[in-house]
C-alpha cells in the first residue's frame, strides 16, 4: 500500500515489475472471464436465458443466479479496487480516470443486476441483451484500465501528484 | 475525520464497497435458500433428511466450498479493515474487537459445517450465529467505508465511533 499513498520514486520503480505482472493475470482473468462466459452459452440472449431465467414458480429465481451474482461482485470489486487504486497513482488525468472507473462500475452493476429483472417482473424484455452489452462494456473498461495503468504507472509525470 | 490521502481513491473505494454489499447480500440470500436461519434446517443440510432425500454432504462437497472461502473470505476482510484503518485511523480498542468479531465469525462460520457434518450436530446454531455475525459486522465496516468517501460535508457527522480523532490521525500520518 505504501507505494500507493507515498508515491516515491524508489518505491514505484521497485513496485513497477510486480504491478506489470499482476496486470498480465488481470489481462488473462478477463479473457478467461468471457471465455468461460461464451463456454456456457452465456453471451447469447438465448442461452443466457436458458441459464439464468426464472422456470415458473420460481419466486427468487434460480440458484445460479444468485451464485454467479455472488461470484462475479467479488471478481469485479477486487479488479476495480487495485485497477482503480493504480490509475490513481499513475499520470492518468482525473477525469479520464474517473470515467473509466465509474463506466466500468456502472457497466458490472447492470451485468449483475440485469438478470434479476425478469425475476422482479416475468416476461421483462430484452434483460438478457441488456446484461450482455453490460458485461461486454466492463470488459473493455476494465481492459482500457489495464492499458492504461500497465502504460503508465510508475511514470515520470505522475510523481507529482494525482 | 477522514484521512485527506483516502479522496483521491473515492471512486476505486466506493466500487470496492458496492460490490462487497453485494456479496453480502447475495451471500445472505444463498445461506437462506440453501439451509435457512434455523438450527434444524442447518442440521438437515448437513446430515440429509430422508423426507426430502436429501444426501449427508461429503467431505469432498464440503471442501469444494470451504477451500475458495478460505481465500476469498480472509482476502476481503483484510483489505476492507485495511481500508478503513487507512481511511480513519482507528482507535485501536473499538476496531481491534470489531476486527476480532468479524474474524471470528468468519473463521466458525466456515469451520462449523465440517464440525456439524462429523462431530457436533448440535452446533447448528452457531453456524447461524456467526453468518448473522459476520453479515451484521461486515456492514458496519461497509458503512464506514461508505462514510470515508461521501462528501466531506455530510461525512463530518456520520464517522462512527471506531474512528479516531483528527490529532491522532495525524500521529498515526507521521
């Protein structure tokens, strides 16, 4: 955390080549992510669907649902947290930066959320669609920020301030 | 007060903390469908029942769902605490025993089916003790979170009572 809130040049050098290597796993769990995604038929409407919509009587909707809304939320937390933190010690400008987070943000909670719509309300057209422009959004967001940080932490400019 | 170092990762933090309410949430709503809140139920879970025909779990079907909370569950408790130590500096006594609380709760929560499934059947309810404990503690921490990176106006009057004052902040800053 250090390198983090006293962003010191030694410390950042020193902090670069693991920061580089954790954005090289971050770079594979997002592929792996939509990888395991398009595996199980979840990146068309009709196997998401198929997946993840609620049979009849099924008030709460499935089992899965709930897992994978669990799953994922931990997966995305994690990734916009160090993502985030990064960008913030890199010369990134603020505003740049913010957008990315907030779009990436913005684009995991309807990825998570979008398929409880038909369990709010049966029959709720186009929630599958809805969930996968989302969950395709995060995924360039959160690549953007891997991008960007890998490009830019521990740069000169930064050093400054943020 | 918040430490003025925690503004600029605001939006990574908040991220951070909506997911986490997430995953409390939805941790909550499986525990209920999955076994439910009372002893009886956590018990049948584990120990099957023959009017639903339900199976006893296995230890390999326990351990498939102890092994990734193992991680996961320590992983997010260590950089939230951190997060709010980072965040207000805390007082040492109130966070160590909510810290402790949380820990705690998160430890039995996980050991306690393995112990319900092969030693102590009885010792259902303290599974649903220390899931209700670790939910209820794990949002105040969120709520702390959540304080440290609201505006400044409306955060002077909602920093609890785990908090440190401004001067020993600045001694733990130093």
């Amino acid at each position: 955390m250090r390198f983090l809130v006293q962003p010191h040049p030694a410390a950042l050098d020193r902090a670069r080549p693991p920061v580089r290597a954790f954005l090289a796993f971050s770079v594979l769990l997002l592929v792996g992510w939509a990888a395991s995604r398009a595996a199980h038929g979840a990146l068309t409407p009709d196997g998401l669907a198929r997946i993840l919509e609620p049979s009849p009587g099924e008030r709460f909707g499935p089992l899965a649902l709930w897992e994978e809304v669990h799953q994922g939320a931990f997966l995305y937390g994690f990734l916009l947290l160090t993502l985030g933190s990064l960008l913030v010690v890199s010369p990134v400008a603020p505003g740049l930066r913010n957008a990315l987070i907030g779009v990436a943000t913005a684009a995991a909670l309807v990825d998570l959320l979008a398929p409880f719509l038909p369990v709010v309300r049966p029959g709720f057209p186009g929630w599958a669609a809805l969930r996968i422009g989302a969950f395709a959004l995060a995924m360039v967001a959160l690549l953007a920020a891997v991008v960007l940080a890998w490009a830019n932490f521990g740069r000169e400019g930064r050093r400054t301030g943020g | 007060m918040v430490d003025p170092r925690v503004a600029r990762f605001s939006w990574p933090i908040a991220a951070f903390a909506a997911m986490v309410a997430i995953v409390m949430a939805t941790g909550a709503v499986l525990f209920a469908r999955k076994m439910g809140f009372d002893g009886g139920h956590v018990r049948a879970f584990y120990l099957g029942a023959e009017a639903t025909f339900a199976p006893p779990r296995s230890l390999a079907g326990l351990l498939e769902v102890a092994i990734p909370h193992l991680l996961a569950v320590p992983l997010l408790l260590f950089v939230t605490l951190h997060l709010v130590a980072f965040a207000f500096g805390a007082r040492r006594r109130p966070f160590a025993l909510l810290a402790g609380i949380t820990w705690g709760c998160a430890a039995v929560g996980i050991g306690a089916g393995f112990v319900i499934r092969f030693a102590w059947p009885w010792l259902a309810p303290l599974k649903v003790a220390a899931f209700v404990g670790l939910e209820a503690t794990m949002l105040a921490w969120l709520l702390l979170l959540a304080a440290a990176v609201l505006p400044p106006a409306r955060r002077e009057s909602r920093s609890g009572g785990l908090t440190a004052s401004g001067a020993a902040r600045s001694r733990a800053a130093r």
